[in-house]
C-alpha cells in the first residue's frame, strides 16, 4: 500500500509498483482481527500479496496460517509486521493501543495505520505512530465479524482521499461487505452505536428461541427457525436501505392492519421498549464519548 505525498499525489512502494499486490499486517490477532484476514482472502477485487500476524491469540493465527499457509506469516515480533508490510491493522484493547502503538517504528513513506479500537482518537494514534492524517496514513475503522465471510459493512474515519490510493482502499473495504466513510469521530461515535446493538440482537433471538423452548419446540428446529426467520427479515430490510432511507418505514406500513405483526409492534410500544432501546443506545454514546461508563440505573 502506499501513501501520498504533501501535493495529495498517490506513489506506491517497490513491492507495489512491481506486482500491484497488498502486503498486509495485524498487531493483535483476536476473533476481529481473524475476521478481517479471512474476509481479505475470500474476496477477489483487491490481490493480497502476505498477510503478516502477532501470534496472539495464538489460537486465531495458528487457523489462519493453517488455512492460507502460502499467504500469511505468524510473527512474534510486532515490528517484524511493520517490516513485512504496507497496510497496518492495529487490534487490540483500547487500553493498549497508545503504548502498542508507541513502541513501533512507523515508515513515513509507507505505512498506512488502521486502528480497530472503539475508544481510541484519530489525534492519539497520530501522536503515537508519528503518522499523519493530512497525508492519509491514519484511520478508524470498526466492523462485526461477520466481515470473514464478506457480509458485513465497515465504518471507517476520516474519508479516504480522491486518488488512486484511496480508491484502492475504498475498493479494499467495499470488498469486506461494504463501507460508510464518516466525516468526523463525531459521526463515527454516533454511527458505532448500532454496531453495540449486536449484543441485544442475539439477546432477542436467545429469548425467542427460549421462549418457543418452553412451548416444547425442540431446542434445534427453534433455534434453526429464529435464525433463518431473522436472517430472511434483515435481507428484506436492507434492499436499497441506503438509497431509500425510508426502507424501514415502508416495511412496517405493509405490515397488515389488525394483523399479528402490527399487534406485537403496537404491544412493544405500549411496553416502552422502543424508549428503552433509546436509554441504552444513548448510554453507549455516553461511554463512547467519556460522559458516562455506558451504565444505566434499574427503575
């Protein structure tokens, strides 16, 4: 991967200029970090040349070289990652992030930085790895793991620049499930809300599955079931979500009027528990933007 120069103009490394290919590297190597380097192997827009990774989790990178033993390299030295490669994915806690960061040496001339960390700031990366933001070589990025399979769409700060370099990265993230650039971590934080919705989705689906459990569902057919019901629903939902923002007004119109589905969204409105998806969805920007730690009082 290469950077720009101070006129915006996009040049590439050696490597690059000579076989077009990505070198890409991971400091940390968690279910995300796994995730990601699956997702680049299986897609086919952008070529991969290595995949460089720390040996922890040692469990995730040990499946990954066993997976594409030609493509990637366990590493115990974090600097040996840098060494190996252009693009940069940083993966590991946000507590970590600044010192991890701070003990590599960066390229000026190569590196592109990526941090994954939900907490970390744009100007503390920058101040960490000696990297800059108006040469477009520090960014935020946050996904769900279902980027492995190319299915899950990134969020990523600041916007990529207009050049060759930054349609590559732009190509590169489209091709993990799609990507929305945001303007600003202001956006970012608020954008990353939904993605903490994950953790109740699954909580619904557990609580449908269970709930058809004590109706004598077997355990299997409800579990099956509630997955492919979801799945099929969240399918149908985003069908031109992003060109028709009112995507999801429009489904809830078609729901048939005095029917079962209209009855249970009148019912959890009566209940509140769309007010108490707000509580929480605030909570998370709370904690996301240091007003709180995310925890909301028992009424």
């Amino acid at each position: 991967m290469s950077a720009s120069d101070s006129d915006g103009r996009a040049y590439d490394t050696a490597g690059s200029e000579k076989n077009n290919m990505l070198d890409i590297g991971f400091i940390g190597c968690g279910v995300i970090a796994s995730s990601i380097a699956k997702g680049l192997m299986m897609q086919n827009d952008i070529s991969i040349g290595s995949i460089s990774v720390s040996r922890r989790s040692e469990s995730k990178s040990s499946e990954l070289k066993q997976l594409f033993p030609d493509a990637v390299t366990v590493c115990d030295d974090n600097q040996h990652i840098l060494d190996n490669a252009d693009l940069i994915f940083v993966c590991v806690l946000p507590q970590q992030m600044e010192s991890v960061v701070g003990a590599l040496q960066f390229d000026k001339d190569r590196h592109i930085l990526v941090s994954l960390s939900s907490t970390s700031k744009l100007m503390d990366l920058v101040n960490a790895s000696c990297l800059s933001l108006e040469r477009n070589q520090v960014y935020r990025m946050i996904c769900l793991p279902a980027v492995a399979t190319c299915e899950a769409t990134c969020l990523l700060v600041p916007k990529v620049p207009g050049n060759s370099d930054g349609k590559r990265l732009r190509d590169l993230f489209d091709a993990l499930g799609g990507c929305v650039e945001c303007k600003d971590e202001d956006i970012m934080n608020k954008m990353m809300v939904t993605t903490a919705m994950m953790g109740p989705i699954y909580g619904i689906m557990r609580n449908n599955r269970e709930w058809l459990v004590k109706q004598g569902v077997p355990a299997g057919d409800a579990s099956y079931f509630v997955a492919r019901q979801y799945m099929s629903m969240v399918k149908d939902a985003q069908v031109d979500a992003r060109e028709n923002p009112m995507r999801f007004d429009e489904l809830i119109e078609e729901q048939t009027p005095g029917g079962l589905n209209e009855q249970a969204l009148r019912n959890l409105k009566l209940q509140g528990v769309f007010d108490m998806c707000d509580n929480a969805m605030d909570a998370v920007l709370d904690r996301l933007e240091g007003r709180s730690d995310g925890s909301l009082n028992r009424k």
